[in-house]
C-alpha cells in the first residue's frame, strides 16, 4: 500500500477539521517514488488525480468530482501508450469505454449508462 509523506510543507495537509485538502502525494511502500497524487477538497478527492508504477511510470490518469470518478480516465501500458480509456460519471461508468491494441489500434468500444453496459 502507498505511504504518505508529508515532507513538503505544501503538501499532505490537513484542515481545521482534521480533512485532507490541497495537494497530496503517497509513495511506494520502501520507496521515495510517487504512486499517487491529486488534490483534496475538504477531505474528498476532487481535480486531477495520476498513478504511477513502481519504476514511475504513468499507469493511469483522471478526474475525481466530490471523491467519485468523473469524466475520462485514461489507462497506460509499460510503453506508455493509451490501452483503455473509461468515460465517467458520478461515480460510474457513463460514455465510451475505448479498449487499445499496443499499436494503438481501436480494438472495442462499450457503452455505459449509469454504470450498466447498453446492449447493442
């Protein structure tokens, strides 16, 4: 599990009421390389939020509104090349789901609605 490090005055801070907000970073376990970071708003993940690997490449990329997936999240391989785009909202799958080939070729697109796959 990632490890907070709140060696950085500007970030990992808290409010009055003890709830995250502003910039965060959370760390490899044993490590100094970042696994994910994003901002809070009154203690809920809101903003743009990035994960990365052990070897601190970009895994994965989005949107949190009020601490639940918004928008597109965008999926990486080891080459960082897209593999899977996610469109959400409030929380749920919503939109085209766009699965890549390591080539970059569409390879299948779902559609969701308010979480459920709509049947062609």
């Amino acid at each position: 599990m990632a490890q907070e490090n709140s060696s950085s005055s500007k970030i990992n801070k808290t409010d009055r009421k003890g709830r995250k907000t502003g910039w965060w970073q959370y760390y490899h376990a044993n490590s100094t390389t970042v696994a994910t970071e994003g901002t809070y708003i009154k203690g809920m993940r809101d903003g743009e939020w990035k994960e990365y690997t052990k070897d601190g490449k970009l895994q994965q990329v989005g949107f949190f509104k009020e601490d639940k997936f918004s928008g597109t999240w965008k999926y990486f391989d080891a080459n960082g090349k897209v593999v899977n785009e996610r469109s959400y909202k409030d929380g749920k799958l919503d939109g085209e789901n766009r699965s890549y080939s390591p080539d970059g070729n569409l390879l299948k697109v779902t559609v969701f609605k308010g979480g459920n796959e709509v049947k062609k």
